[in-house]
C-alpha cells in the first residue's frame, strides 16, 4: 500500500509528549502517513496521555506489557507497518519532522531504497562533544565493517521500502537497533542516500535515555551483525532486486529470495 509508515518507540516521555504529538502531526508530509505509537511499559503517565492522544489523532496504539527497548518497540512496529515505505521517529524534539518529505524524495522517485538523515553532513550546528566523538567513532567503524560510507550510522532518522526491513531478522532490543539495521542494508543490493537534517540534541536532564553502557554495547553489535551474522541469519528471505548476484545469490540457497 503507497504510503508512509511512522513509527514512534514512546518510553517515559509525560512532561513533553502531548506538545511533540501535536508537532508531529501538523507536520506537512508528501503522501499519506500511518501513525504507529509502541508505548513500551511506560510508568510515568505516558500511557494515559497516550490513551487520550489516540482519540486526537487516531493513531495506532500498541503497548508493551513490559519494558523490552527501543529496538524491541520498532521490531513490533514493523509487524504492524502496511504502507511502501517505513521511517522511524523519536518521541521527542530533538529530529524535525519537516526533513521528511526530503528524505522520502528519493525512495518516491525510484532513486533509492533506504534513506538516512545525517545530523552531521553539511552541518554548521556546534555539537555536544561527548555524543558526537561516540556518534563519529562509532559510524567510523560501521563504516570499515559494513563497507558503506556514512557520516551519522547511528541517526534516528532512516527511511526503508517495507518490503526489505520487513524481511530482516532483526534481534537488538535497545539502541543496538541502530547498528544491526545498517549491517544488515549492506549486506543485499539497496541503494542509500543520506541528506542531510536538523538536529536539537537534548540531555541527560532533558530525557535523554542513551548512556555510556549503550556505547560500550554498540562496539558487540558492530562486530557481531556485520561480521558474524550470515545473510541467512539476517533476513527471512530476500526480494530478487536487493540480492548480489554476483556475490550473495550461491551462498543464500534456494528458500531464502523471494520474487
């Protein structure tokens, strides 16, 4: 179905959700957008603030009996995305919703297959010095594992044709998400973009929930998706167009591409 899916992980976000949903939504878009909201277990009064939104803006609403992450609240989200294209997007103001119709541009015209949003292509934005040497270090090494270039890996904002992240076996519960869905775009035949976005970091204080331990984490993931995770692991099958055939097709077997 033509069509963006949104999918927004909600985790503890009370004090600011009511202000970002009405932000999100009066965002201009180039084509219709199915809203889908993961609450994953919130305690603060997040989910009654949901409950309430829902009627607003009739969004689908799906809540996780527990905490699992915000990988686990995408991998969810997926299962119920209907639309031709999938982005994800934060619950808070730190990403503009006003890039989107930029970023999906190319996907809409056959240019591409999955787009991300780089805070730091073409940036004159001063950046927090910590979150940015961790974001760059991290995208360095991304980028020798997986073999594409990029200058923001770790950026919320990526835009992917269903039919490909629908596919994949994604496993990470937490922000290992980030990593695991770029080793697995580079292992098959899709076309990336990345364009450049604005970006309103917050803080710790602010309700910013990635820490050092995410960091130190996202060293295993990198090694473990790009280097030990086989094609077959990464995906359930795989569509015709975004196989290597010169490299991928021998090793994948039959059962693993699809038409």
């Amino acid at each position: 179905m033509e069509g963006l899916s949104v999918l927004i992980p909600v985790f503890n976000e009370a004090p600011k959700i009511r202000s970002v949903f009405h932000h999100l939504f009066q965002s201009p878009c180039t084509v219709e957008r199915e809203w889908i909201v993961i609450d994953d277990c919130s305690t603060d009064g997040t989910s009654e603030i949901l409950a309430e939104l829902r009627l607003q803006y009739g969004f689908r609403l799906i809540r996780h009996e527990r905490n699992c992450g915000k990988g686990a609240a995408i991998v969810t989200g997926l299962r119920h995305a209907t639309r031709e294209l999938v982005m994800i997007q934060d619950a808070d103001f730190e990403y503009d919703p006003r890039d989107i119709p930029k970023l999906i541009a190319p996907l809409l015209s056959g240019d591409a297959d999955v787009v991300y949003g780089s805070r730091f292509k073409n940036s004159l934005q001063v950046h927090r010095t910590y979150h940015y040497f961790i974001n760059r270090t991290l995208t360095l090494l991304s980028n020798l594992f997986s073999g594409l270039y990029l200058t923001d890996m770790e950026t919320c904002y990526k835009v992917f044709r269903r039919d490909l992240v629908s596919e994949m076996r994604l496993r990470s519960q937490r922000f290992g998400i980030e990593v695991e869905l770029t080793a697995y775009v580079a292992k098959v035949r899709a076309r990336v973009f990345e364009l450049p976005i604005r970006y309103y970091p917050r803080t710790r204080l602010g309700g910013k929930k990635i820490s050092w331990k995410d960091g130190f984490a996202a060293l295993w993931h990198l090694v473990h998706y790009n280097l030990f995770t086989p094609l077959q692991k990464a995906f359930r099958t795989v569509p015709a167009r975004y196989v290597l055939r010169d490299v991928m097709e021998p090793a994948a077997g039959p059962g693993l591409l699809s038409a």
